[in-house]
C-alpha cells in the first residue's frame, strides 16, 4: 500500500528525514513512531504530497505522490496536523464544505460516517460547541468521507484526556476490523502504538533505527534483571565470560545466545558476588524504544 524509497528531506542544511525506506502492507495497522522532532510529520507530509522531498521518492498504491498526486490521494483519508474548523458552522455544514474540496458527497454518506465516529445526534450543533473529543471525531469524519482504503493519523489522540483516548482507540480499532483499512498511526505514546499496531517503524533524529513486528520488538533481546552489590564490577566478568552483550539502566543485562540465567548465576557465585535478584525481565515496547534512543539494542556492552 505505502513504498518509501530512499526518502530524503533537508530543510536548509539541516536533515528532517534521511534515507527513509519502509513498506507498508494493505491491511497493517502500521505505527511510526519516534520522539518529537524526529522526522514522522515530515515523513507523512511528503506522503500526503505537502512537503516535496529533497530526494527519493513515495509510493501509495503504485502512484508516485511526487509524479501524480491526485491518484495516489485519491482513496486516501488523512488527519495531519491541526486540524481547522469553521467554529461558527455546525459540524455537519463543516463536513458538507469539506467534502466539496474532494468530491460530491451523499447524504447517506454523511449519516454513515457521522454514525461510524460517534457523532450522531450532535451533528447540527455549532463546532464552536464541541469538546476536544468531539473535533477529533469530526476530523476522523472528515478523512473517512473519501471511501479511503487508506488512513493516515498524525498524533490522533494528541491533546485528548484518558476517556477521549479510550475512545479514539476504540474507534480506529473497529474501523481497521469493520471496514478493512490499512492504517498509518504516527505518534509519540508508546501504549497507544503498543494496544494499536502490528508493525512499526521507529525514527530516531530523521533517521530509522528499527522496522518490523511488533512482536519482534518486543522479544529482540532476552533481558535479565540483576540486582547485586557491585553491578559495574559484575558485568565486566560476565562480558569477558562472553555471558553478556549488552548492559541498560544499570540493572539489566542482556545475555548472548543459549545462555541462561542459571549458568549467569553460577559465574557469579562461583566468583563471590552476592546475588539479591536474578530474574527475566518482560521486554516491553517502552524499553525496546529507550533502548533505540540510547543506542544499546545490538551494541556490545
């Protein structure tokens, strides 16, 4: 559905995006994540054919953006940035002079998508009336009138409290079930990604620092928590028994292949070190991501 070839944005001298190259699948719930400032606006800018690459290129659909943009948008719904209302108009009459912009949408249609969003019966009210929730779920209305097969989400829950992001995420997650759109979700909340998303792409200062499963990420490195007098000392003779590869947060261990925690703390014992705590520790999104931040994943110790 999505093709990034060597896609490249310099504003300046200063690079946005740096040789970006990712797939995403029809049907994925794809998040992009990475800290503020790292590239993901940007990157979803140049999909959307509003920022122009310094190079490479990307492709919706087999449609290069840059060469012709009105068939790779044309079945494509977007939340990019703030999205802008009229505040005086009702929210339906926002929609009609939206969907003016693309093409001539039903009545039927707008009852739908109305429905489909949580809006129903709120519809005739002014915009200037509506929660932060409520403009969130108009803009989701928004980019489904369309008929997207794809929806790309820039920081769709941003600003919203705990029970509009319930909802939102409920949301996005009947409507990747129901109506079998592939989703690009770019954000920087590591539990909206983790509760969402199949695959994800990690940005880290413009550039990719991982691509692939969810599920893979989670299990890229068998992690083992060590609690002990001198953990500096003891990592030392664990690296040099080639028992370790990586350390993180002085606490956590990461041992090399077919090693385990026992043979870990036999070394240990054997050498004299005292052993408070010694167990598996669950590798979750949020420590695959610090470990990507700081550089540790796949970095001998």
């Amino acid at each position: 559905m999505i093709v990034l070839r060597h896609l490249t944005k310099q504003f300046g001298k200063r690079p946005a995006v740096e040789d970006l190259s990712l797939e995403v699948q029809r049907g994925d719930v794809f998040g992009l994540l990475g800290h503020n400032g790292a590239g993901k606006s940007t990157t979803i800018g140049m999909l959307l054919g509003q920022v122009w690459p310094t190079s490479g290129e990307a492709l919706i659909d087999g449609h290069d953006v840059a060469r012709n943009r009105s068939g790779a948008l044309a079945r494509v719904g977007a939340i990019f940035e703030a999205p802008a209302f009229y505040d005086y108009l009702s929210g339906w009459r926002n929609l009609e002079i939206l969907a003016n912009y693309t093409a001539p949408t039903s009545r039927e249609r707008m009852l739908q998508v109305i429905g489909w969003v949580g809006l129903a019966g709120r519809e005739h009210q002014t915009v200037k009336t509506y929660s932060h929730g409520m403009r969130a779920r108009l803009a989701l209305a928004q980019a489904l009138l369309p008929d997207p097969n794809l929806l790309i989400l820039d920081e769709p829950t941003n600003g919203l409290d705990p029970e509009g992001i319930h909802e939102m995420r409920a949301t996005i997650r009947r409507l990747h079930d129901e109506l079998g759109l592939t989703l690009l979700l770019s954000s920087h909340l590591l539990t909206e990604v983790e509760q969402l998303c199949t695959r994800i792409a990690v940005l880290n200062q413009g550039r990719k620092v991982f691509d692939g499963a969810l599920s893979e990420a989670r299990q890229k490195q068998k992690w083992v928590r060590l609690v002990t007098d001198d953990f500096d000392r003891a990592t030392r003779v664990l690296v040099e028994a080639q028992y370790v590869t990586a350390t993180r947060d002085r606490a956590l261990l990461a041992l090399a292949p077919e090693v385990s925690i026992s043979q870990v703390a036999k070394r240990l014992v054997e050498l004299n070190f005292p052993i408070h705590e010694i167990r598996p520790e669950e590798q979750t999104l949020e420590g695959f991501y610090m470990s990507l931040m700081k550089g540790d994943v796949g970095r001998d110790a």
